[in-house]
C-alpha cells in the first residue's frame, strides 16, 4: 500500500517561490476542488454598553427595550439587540461568545513619574489583589505604565491570564522579569517545560521590591529636579500620551475602565492656580476686593495645554472609556507636603489631587482620593461596573471614513440616571491604524474569540505524545489559493498567529510568522489549489482553545479559526485514540513549514523540548488532509493513533471492535463507510498506528464528521473519535 511521504526537515522560507520548482503544470483533481469565493457584504452591529441608576447610584435592572430611546446624530435608531448583563451571574458566559462588547474590561494604568515611590508600591500592592481577588472569568484587564520619559507602555494586553497580569504589576515593567517572553500582541509567557521555572525564594523577593523602588526613586528625582518650564514639557508630553491612548482603544469593543494610579500633575500648569485658589479669587473680584493684573501672565496658565488635555480626554471619552483616578498619596496632613522652590511642582498632593479629579469629571469617571487603603476603591469598582445593558443597532450609510458620530440614549422611566458613551468614530481604513492599534485589535480578537472570515481557511489541529510533561499540538491550515488572485497585486504579505489558551484562560504557548506569497510566480497553484501551512505548539495536559488568526498586512483582512482541544496525560494508561487523520495524497498544494526541527527558534529552543514532526506512518512523514472533500466511491485513507491497548497475556496482540459512521450536522448518522484494508505498526510498546484503507457510499452533498468508536474488548474500554469532511 503506498501514500505520499512529504520531507519537512528543511530550512524554513516564508516565500511560497521556493515551492514552485515542482510541479508546475498541475490540474485540479476532483478531491480538492474548491468553492467559488461569494461576494459578502459587510454588515456591522454597533454595540452600546449602558449603565443606569436611580438617584442614591443603585444600578436598576427592570428594564425593557422598549424603555430605551436611541439617536445617533440626532436621527432615532432602531434597537436591534437587548441584554442585560451581570458580570456575576452564568449568563454572562454566553453574552460573552455572542457579544464582544459585554465583556467587562479595566485597563490598570501606574503613573511612574506624577506619584511618590511609595504612593506606586501601595498602588502595585492593590493591583495585585485585584488580580487575585476581584476580577471574574470572563472579565479582561490590561496593565499599563505611564512615564513621561517613556510614555504609555502596556505590559500585558487585555487577558483574564492572571499570571500574565500579576508579573506585569510585579515588575511594573522596571525589573526585568526573568524566563517571561512577550508575544508579538503583547501576551507574556513562561517557559515551556515547568522543571525550567526556578521558584522565587523570599529574600529575593525582596531584593525585587528593593530594586524597584530604586528605580521609581530615581525616576522621581530625576523629575524633581525640572525647571517649571521642563515639568510644563513634561506634561504636554503625558497628556499627549492619553491622547494616542483614547485613539487606540477606540479599537476595542465595549466600555473601558480605565483605572489610573496617581498623584496627578499640578493643575497650575491648566489653571495659574488651584481650583479653590480661582474659586476664592472668582469671588473677591465679584465683589470688587481685587484687581485683575495684565502682568500675571501665569494667573490662567497655558491655554495650548488646557486645550490638549480637553481633546485627550474627548477621545478617551468617545472610545467609550471612563477614567478612574486614585490618589496613591492617601490620607496627607498639610505638614507632610513638602512646598519647597524645587519640589512643589510634583509634590503637592493637593494640586495633583484637583487634576485627577478633572480627568475623571471629564470622561464619566469617579476619583477616589484621601484613601490610604487603595483595594477599597477597586472593591469599589467591582461592584459599581457589575450590572449593565447592552443595546445593539445597525448604523445607516456606513462608511469607513473615521468620523465621529454622537449617540444620546434616553430612558423613558423619570428621575433615572443614563450613562454611556457619547459616540463612536466610525471604522477607518487599515492603512490608517497605527502598530498599537493594530496590536489591540489583534488581542481583541484573540481574547475574546471574534469569528473573522474575510479570509477564507480551514484548521486541522490534532494532540500527540512529546516529552515526559508535554505533549505536542500539530495545527495545519489550509487557505484556498483563489481569494489571494488579485490581478492588481503581485505579492500577498499575510501573517499568522497561533495561540494555546487553556481552560483557566492561561495562554501556554504560541507561534506567529510571517508568509509572503509572489502572486505571478504562484498563480497555476494558487487558481487551482492553495496554500498549507503547519506549525507546533508544545503544552501539558489539558482542555485548550487554539485560537489561530490569520490577517492580510496590506489590507487588514483577517481570517480566524478556534478549535477545542483535549490533551489526555499520555502517561496515563488508560485507553487513548487520535481523531481520524485523513492522508493527503495531493502534492499539488503550496505547503510551508512554520519552522525547522532541525533548527528550532524562539520558544522551540530549549533541552527535551519535543518538536519533531509528528505526523507520521511506520517512520515516514505525511500531511494530513485538512477538511478534505470526498466524492462517492472516492477510495482515501485516514491514520488512527492508538494508546495503552491491553495485549491479550498468550498471544500477545490486541483485541479490538472498531465502528464506523458519518454524521452530518443535524446529528443524522450514516452507515456509508466500506473499510477496505488495515495496516497495523507498532510504534511503541504502549502505541500502535492503524492505516485505514476506506471508501465512501452514497451521501446527499455537504459538510460531515467522520466518526470511530474504537473498543479494547479485552480492557472493556471504549473511545470515540471523529474528524470533518466535505462530501460532494
């Protein structure tokens, strides 16, 4: 019995001209004969989050849709979609999957250089907790630094991975935190293999804190020692930061909390004086106790930066984000601020105090301040954002121009209080997104599973045995060649991201690579076949998500596949079967590696890492058909990996009854599959690999799962375990 053997121990090229030496005068051969592409438009659901209280902030939760009243730019909208979301309560798991905005999200923001060193630590300790304590399974969060040295920096991306967010606000991204590599995205991920995580003794520990807060001192000084007119630059520099900022989370779904530890900046640099300074002078000169000096140039401060903060907070504000501020100083007696010539630009805890408040006033939020137990703000929050609706509309005339539309929603009921976002920018065009926004739209789409099918791709993901602790996860991709043949272009620049997301919402492991295809050189494969692609996660056992998504970098068009995962312990004895793996017989496909076994890179690099190639028969490799589409009396072959079968004790052979069935998607099951042969190895004492020649009857057209239920008669255990086709 023969198939096709395909070598991947070759160096890896990410350009499909090196696989065009073969076979170039090819045709299509019935069984990967595609569909043709259909032309889609594009229909978009604006999704509102809307919070609503009574008069003492109660949050009410009787309403109807018909109790709201929606206008975009003053025109009345029809409401499409209604729920009512409680962050605590089962619904919200489905809410989730159906709607990306239901998500509740906090975006933790440390102030690095308008706060004192210890007002940051009690700010790190907080965050820490609310990590641990507070935040629920579906909820996401994001940790942030601000400086004015360095900007914004997000240090992990909105995840529910609480490890990912606890070491980011361990380190606050000033310590470097040993064996963490960061994704492309913004995800961080520990080693591989857990023996190679060394445990962190407490004196180290220590010495961590130590050296953190000797850099945060040493930032501080450094801002001490600015002249007024540096600290101003200083400023115009942190508020243009929140402007980029609310830009970039427009991009996100649903409503943001944006939590910001500080000690603020000096409103006098807004103001020339401090808002009860201009309420007491307001007043004097009302009553003709004052003159008004021309000379006082600083008496209103810098007008530029009043209006650059104003715009900052606009666009926060229309990214549908609301500012939280805490005031990490706490509690201050006035003999405990130091007022001097030098300091009292970023010392006064007050000044910064009636910025903060400004911030929060300006985008909806609430200031916390004279609070020296920082969690009970947070504890705070959690309870205030646990309880919204989400109302959905389809706007009119959209357009992808970037223009700001307002929205007004009303409640019918009296003495109620509305609050949600003040607009939308519509979607802009791709070539327009900055690389933050383009890695926030990334992680959105990872984290919260978004279905995107402008490119069209099938996945076949499939577990083997690795090493003692971790298994490999083989995913190979399939993109038909004929969406990429577009007269106009001569190259496609595609890249493609692969994620293991465990049930807990850890992300194990990853890959990301780029593909660049030369249209011209591969149209003949591309007309008539494709492109496949493989790549190698390594995880323990588990239940994962492997969440793949490809996107065009020219145009932003995405294609993302998610399937569910299983990893049994494969020291485990009991009995274990592979789903179906369908042998690929066509070698007319474009097919590239993501990597090298003989060469391994990045996260594949490191002792008793398993990364060799794993789909195999007696030795030799193959690639797996993925999604394959059988015609009748198409014969085809499929491999079965089979663990721990009981040897019967005299003859030494396994016992087994093995079944065979199809079934479409409305769970109707079919006897249309003929076994022609079986070709049995034994690959190890506890493995065996069973070649399956078969043949297909009669099926009405369409999509299908190929099902084996495999029994051990001699163990009396019983397996199933099914694969997808597509039979025409």
């Amino acid at each position: 019995m023969s198939y096709k053997i395909v070598k991947i121990s070759t160096p890896i090229l990410f350009s499909l001209i090196v696989f065009l030496t073969f076979n170039n005068n090819i045709s299509s051969s019935p069984q990967t004969q595609e569909k043709p592409l259909e032309h889609k438009v594009e229909v978009v659901l604006i999704e509102i989050p809307v919070y609503v209280v009574d008069k003492d902030g109660n949050s009410i939760l009787d309403l109807k849709p018909e109790d709201f009243i929606l206008y975009e730019d003053g025109k009345r909208r029809n409401i499409s979609h209604f729920a009512l979301v409680k962050n605590d309560s089962p619904e919200i798991a489905s809410l989730a999957r159906r709607y990306p905005a239901a998500r509740r999200q906090f975006f933790l923001l440390f102030d690095l250089s308008f706060s004192s060193p210890k007002g940051i630590l009690r700010a790190r300790e907080a965050g820490l907790k609310f990590i641990r304590e507070n935040i629920l399974p579906h909820d996401l969060a994001a940790v942030a630094t601000s400086s004015v040295f360095q900007g914004i920096q997000i240090l992990t991306n909105f995840i529910n991975d609480k490890s990912q967010l606890e070491s980011s606000i361990e380190s606050l991204g000033l310590v470097p935190t040993t064996q963490i590599s960061k994704g492309p995205v913004g995800f961080l991920f520990s080693p591989v293999i857990a023996s190679q995580v060394h445990t962190v003794e407490a004196e180290r520990a220590r010495e961590k804190s130590a050296a953190l807060e000797d850099q945060l001192s040493s930032a501080a000084k450094q801002l001490q020692n600015a002249q007024w007119q540096d600290y101003k630059g200083y400023v115009q520099d942190y508020v243009a930061a929140f402007k980029t900022l609310g830009q970039a989370l427009n991009i996100i779904k649903g409503r943001k909390h944006l939590v910001l530890f500080s000690e603020g900046f000096d409103i006098k640099v807004l103001t020339g004086k401090t808002l009860k300074e201009l309420n007491e002078e307001t007043e004097a000169i009302a009553f003709d106790r004052v003159a008004i000096s021309r000379a006082d140039k600083d008496r209103f401060g810098d007008p530029s930066l009043r209006l650059a903060l104003n715009q900052a907070l606009q666009h926060i504000s229309s990214s549908d984000c609301l500012i939280h501020t805490i005031d990490v100083g706490g509690l201050r007696a006035p003999g405990e601020i130091e007022d001097t010539k030098q300091r009292d630009i970023y010392l006064s805890g007050r000044r910064g105090q009636d910025t903060l408040h400004l911030m929060a006033a300006d985008t909806g939020g609430k200031a916390y301040r004279n609070v020296n137990e920082l969690d009970k703000p947070l504890d705070d929050l959690m309870r205030l954002t646990n309880s919204y609706y989400l109302l959905g509309y389809y706007p009119e005339d959209k357009k992808k121009e970037g223009k700001f539309r307002k929205l007004k929603i009303e409640v019918i009921r009296p003495d109620l209080q509305v609050s949600h976002r003040k607009g939308y920018y519509e979607e802009k065009s791709y070539e327009k997104y900055t690389d933050f926004e383009k890695r926030l739209h990334l992680a959105e789409l990872i984290t919260k599973d978004i279905h995107r099918d402008d490119i069209v791709v099938d996945s076949f993901v499939s577990g083997f045995e690795g090493s003692k602790d971790i298994a490999r996860v083989g995913v190979f991709l399939k993109f038909p060649g004929g969406q990429f043949l577009d007269e106009k272009k001569k190259e496609v620049k595609l890249e493609i991201y692969g994620y293991a997301i465990d049930s807990s919402g850890k992300f194990r492991d990853f890959f990301c690579n780029p593909l660049n295809i030369d249209v011209k050189k591969a149209r003949d494969k591309l007309r008539t076949h494709g492109i496949k692609y493989f790549d190698l996660l390594l995880v323990p056992p588990g239940d994962y998500k492997i969440r793949c998504l490809i996107r065009n970098s020219q145009t932003g068009e995405i294609g993302a596949v998610t399937k569910e995962l299983s990893i049994p312990n494969y020291n485990d004895p009991k009995l274990k079967v592979s789903p179906p793996i369908f042998i690929d017989k066509d070698p007319q496909w474009l097919s590239v590696p993501g990597y090298d076994p003989l060469k391994p890179t990045g996260r594949k690099v490191g002792e008793g890492l398993p990364i060799d190639y794993p789909y195999s028969i007696g030795g030799e490799e193959f690639l797996p058909g993925i999604v394959p589409t059988y015609f009748e009396h198409t014969q085809a072959q499929f491999l079965l990996r089979v663990h721990n079968l009981k040897l019967h004790p005299v003859a030494k052979i396994p016992q087994t009854d093995m079944k065979f069935e199809v079934m479409d998607d409305t769970g109707v099951s079919y006897k249309a599959v003929q076994i022609l042969s079986i070709k049995p190895f034994r690959v190890k004492q506890n493995l065996f690999e069973l070649l399956f020649q078969f043949e297909l009857k009669s099926l009405p057209p369409g999509s299908y799962r190929f099902k084996v239920i495999l029994t051990d008669t001699l163990a009396q255990q019983t397996v199933q375990t099914s694969s997808p086709f597509i039979y025409k």
